[in-house]
C-alpha cells in the first residue's frame, strides 16, 4: 500500500489516459471470460446437433470477439506506454529535483553515475508496479471468484479438488520473501556500481590513454563485473527455486483435473464441452492464484527500488529560507567560520562588509579559501558554517537563496561547466531577460569572435565543450554573467584562461558596471589589484581573515 501511496499522485496527473486504460482493461479481460464458455458450450451443441447454423453463429463470435479483443489490446498497450513513460519521467524529476536541494556535502564522494542510474532504474520500477497491478489485482482477484462458482455450478468435486492446491501456493510465497528481497535488493546495488564503473571509463578515456592504463580498467571493469555477476546468480538461484515450487505445483493441478475429470466424464457427471470449460477455467484460475504468488515477488523487487527511492528522499535538504530580496546594498559576515568534516577550519571568526559601488579581490595562495568563502558567502554551504551572514540586514539562513541566486547574483566558476547545446543557449542560460543587440555587445567587448565557428551562435557545443578553447568557454561564461545584469558578480580566477587583451577589457567592464554592484573577484595573481577598492589577503591569516585595504 506504501508504494500505491507514493506513486499515485505521479499516475494519477493523467486520469484521462487512466480511464481509457482502465475500462479497456475490463473489456479486455471479460472477453478473456466469455471465450472459454461460449467454445465449451460450442463443443457440447457439436456433439448434440448437426446443425450448421450452430457453426455460423460461434464463427461469427469468434470474430467478433477477435476484433474487440485486438482493439482494446491495442488502446491497453498504447495507454499504458504513455502513462507509464510520463509517469516514471515525472517521478525521476521529482527524485532528482529534491537530491539538486541536498546538502552540496552530500555529493562529496557520491559516484553520480551510479545515483543517476540508481534513480532512473527504481523510477522506473516502482511506477511500472503499481501500474500494471493497480486493475490487475482487481481482475485476478474476481477471476479466482467467479470462475470458481461457474465451476462449483458445473462440478463441484473436481472444483474442490483443484481449490485444496491454493493454501499450498500461499505458503511458497511466505517461505521465498524475505530471500527475494535480499537478493533483489543486492543485484539493483552491484548492476547501479557496474554501470558506474562503465561510464567512469568513458569519462576517463583521456587519462587512460596518456597513461596507457588499458590493463588497469578492464581489470576494474572485470572485477565490477564478478561482483555483479555472483550477485545475479545468487538472485537466479531463489528466483528459480521459487518458480519451480510455483511448477510443481501446476503440475499436480494439471495431474488432478485430467484424472478426477476423466472419471467424470466417463462416470457422465461431466460433458465433454463442460470438462473443457473447467479445464480453461482452472488454468485462468491457477494464473490468477500464481499472479498473486509472482506479485509478491515483484512486490518485494518493487519494495527495494521504493526503499532506495525512500532513502534518498529522506534526506534533509539544505537550508533555503522564504524571504526574497530585489536588490543588493551589502553583505555582511559576522565571526564566520567554517570546516570540512571538523577538520581544521578553513575560515575561522571572519568579519567583513561588502557594499555596493566597490570592487573587492580576494587573493591568496591555492588551497588558502578563496572559493570557500565565496561558497559561504553564496549560501552553497549554507548548512554548515557557524556565525551569521547577512545581506540587507536580513541573516542568509532566512532568505531564498535560490531565488536571489537566480535573479541578482551572477557567478563565473573557475572551471566554468557549459551544457550540451548551442552557444546561445548557453548565453541565455539561466537568463530570463535579454537582446540580441546587448549579446553582441558584450561578445565583442570579451574579444569572442564568434564569426571563426561554421554556424555562430546556433553552434553546439559537444560534450565537455570539447570544440571550442578554454579561454572562449570562460569568456561565454562571463558574457551570461554580465548578460544577467545582477546586483553582485563573482568571478572565481577569471584569468585562468585569458589573455592579455582580454583582461584588459575584463578590467574595464568591471570598473564601468561597479558604481551599482558589488563585485567579488578572486585571483591567485596580481591582475586585478589595480582595479580593486579593498582586498582580502587570505595569506596573511593564522586564525583570522585580514583585510588589505
């Protein structure tokens, strides 16, 4: 019920298509009914009567069944398909959404590979469960129900017989749960680990050819691979005992009804047409019975992937506050300090104000917390510093960082990441307002000559940007950050990949846009100095930031 809970509001977005699907259900699975019936009674008036007219009246229900049944095969497939696919997209978002809001520590030494792949797999898995069970429980359920009567109607004793096996089929599902679960639940882990381990060495292809480490990773890869594979074998092995206990058991059901039936018939209890009825009947029943028997072996494959989901989502997200600024006058630290995994703290009892109309560098060797402290003052770790951080007098931990991240702070990363597409969707990336006309204006002033790309704005990027330089990825990056014309502008170690002309321009943008903004630059070098209102010398602490103004 649990599952039902959590995936229903996902199914249940697409109530048209679930009616559709849900009433040819029904239809699909009366005629399932009715086929049986009409073809024992058919033998019976057979053998009873030599009239053709018994012949053209079956033929013509045959056909007429035939055709509604491949109909509504058909609108059950394609519906399902549709709700399946959209509903397991939604519910993958929904997982993913919540793990972008985690705690940025929370990705320290998580294989993403393996958690995407983790997430798509048990998506899919618990929506495709519930789904294709939600009706079938139903139908099996009254399938058991009412072929038993028509066939305690018909004969009651071979009926009786027959039901004696269903306590036994029950039985065989509380023996193999819990081993189904552990199994499963271990095969999902290792195939998510393999399938990690395969994507870090397309990832890695690079380093694998400078250092020649071909050997190496077919090692990793085989030994993924032998974890997974004794993990599979383990789950074939309760899987198969479970499903042979699940034959043994048809087997003496199909023993009973030739036996008991067969004297029947011969004892003139049973017509030849009714015996066929039973038989059909009880082979549904039996599918029925073992339906149930194999849901609650997909309930517990279900119940691992609901779990995994459980788990992620269980986890706190980070702090994001309710309280929206349209504009930035200061940032204010007040004894902030912070450290990874209670090591030794990074930033400790830091104090500064931030206003706007200045530019501030903060410089220091590698390794010194220039980007810590910029991610502190941004809010991405804002879960785990000490002390208060204020913008416009209001602390950090009661703002909406991610709504004032998007609209009024623009931040150029180090190692800025650009996404898989064109370079003007990259431009716009993030920005809700702009022109072409200021595009070309801030391409230009960057020195991006976007003309030397075959198809210009609409080139696309490949993976990792591959085709284009370090330095035109940074430039690209910083042109959307001035693009979005925010109140504060990071740029994390803009230098890294310019040249000597292009700093020059940085420098003098910066210096044009600073009367409204407070803009944050951190630099390992002395580019930027000359422009800089104040500098933080994060060299020159031991315990406590000072600042160099």
């Amino acid at each position: 019920m649990k599952i039902f809970n959590f995936v229903k509001k996902f199914i249940f977005r697409y109530k048209g298509s679930l009616i559709v699907f849900l009433i040819f259900s029904i239809i699909g699975w009366l005629m399932s009914i009715i086929v049986p019936y009409i073809t024992g009674n058919y033998i019976d008036l057979l053998l009873q009567s030599k009239d053709f007219k018994v012949i053209y009246d079956f033929t013509a229900k045959i056909i007429l069944i035939g055709i509604t049944t491949i109909f509504t095969s058909f609108i059950v497939s394609y519906t399902y398909v549709k709700i399946q696919t959209k509903s397991m997209t939604d519910l993958n978002f929904y997982v993913l959404d919540h793990v972008t809001k985690l705690p940025i520590l929370y990705f320290k030494g998580v294989d993403s590979a393996y958690l995407n792949q983790r997430i798509n797999s048990d998506s899919n898995t618990v929506v495709s469960f519930v789904l294709a069970n939600m009706l079938d429980i139903l139908t099996n359920a009254l399938t058991i129900i009412f072929l038993a009567y028509i066939s305690m109607r018909i004969n009651a004793k071979l009926t009786l017989e027959l039901m004696a096996l269903i306590p036994l089929y029950i039985f065989l599902y509380f023996v193999f749960r819990k081993p189904l679960y552990i199994r499963g639940y271990e095969l999902k882990e290792k195939q998510n680990e393999f399938f990690s381990k395969m994507n870090d060495n397309l990832q890695n292809v690079k380093v694998i050819k400078l250092n020649a480490t071909f050997k190496e990773e077919t090692e990793r890869l085989n030994s993924a691979f032998e974890k997974m594979f004794n993990s599979l074998l383990r789950y074939t092995k309760v899987s198969y005992l479970f499903n042979s206990s699940n034959s043994m058991v048809t087997t003496i059901a199909r023993v009973i009804i030739f036996f008991v039936g067969g004297m029947e018939i011969i004892n003139g209890n049973l017509t030849i047409g009714d015996f066929t009825i039973i038989s059909s009947y009880f082979s549904m029943m039996i599918g029925s019975v073992g339906y149930f028997l194999n849901l609650g072996k997909s309930y517990q494959d279900a119940l691992v992937s609901y779990d995994r989901l459980r788990q992620i989502l269980d986890e706190h997200q980070e702090i994001n506050g309710t309280n929206r600024l349209e504009g930035i006058d200061t940032i204010e630290l007040r004894n902030v300090s912070f450290a990874y995994d209670n090591s030794k703290k990074i930033i400790h009892d830091f104090n500064y104000e931030f206003k706007k109309g200045k530019i501030y560098c903060i410089v220091g060797y590698n390794g010194a917390g220039k980007s810590t402290l910029i991610n502190v003052i941004l809010g991405i770790l804002v879960n785990y510093y000490s002390g208060e951080i204020y913008y416009n007098s209001i602390e950090l931990k009661e703002l909406d960082m991610y709504y004032i991240r998007r609209k009024i702070i623009g931040v150029t990363e180090q190692e800025p990441k650009l996404v898989n597409d064109t370079i003007i969707n990259n431009l716009i990336y993030g920005v809700e307002v702009y022109d072409y006309k200021t595009i070309d204006k801030l391409l230009k002033d960057l020195n991006v000559n976007i003309d030397k790309f075959h198809e210009g704005l609409n080139t696309k990027l490949n993976e990792a940007s591959s085709n284009i330089s370090g330095g035109e990825k940074l430039k690209i990056a910083i042109a959307r950050t001035f693009l979005k014309d925010p109140d504060v502008i990071v740029l994390d170690e803009p230098t890294s990949a310019l040249d000597v002309v292009s700093i020059e321009k940085l420098k003098s943008m910066l210096t044009a846009l600073k009367k409204e903004k407070i803009i944050l630059i951190v630099t390992h070098n002395q580019e930027f100095l000359n422009i800089a209102d104040e500098v933080i010398d994060l060299n020159r602490i031991s315990k406590k930031v000072e600042c160099l103004v």
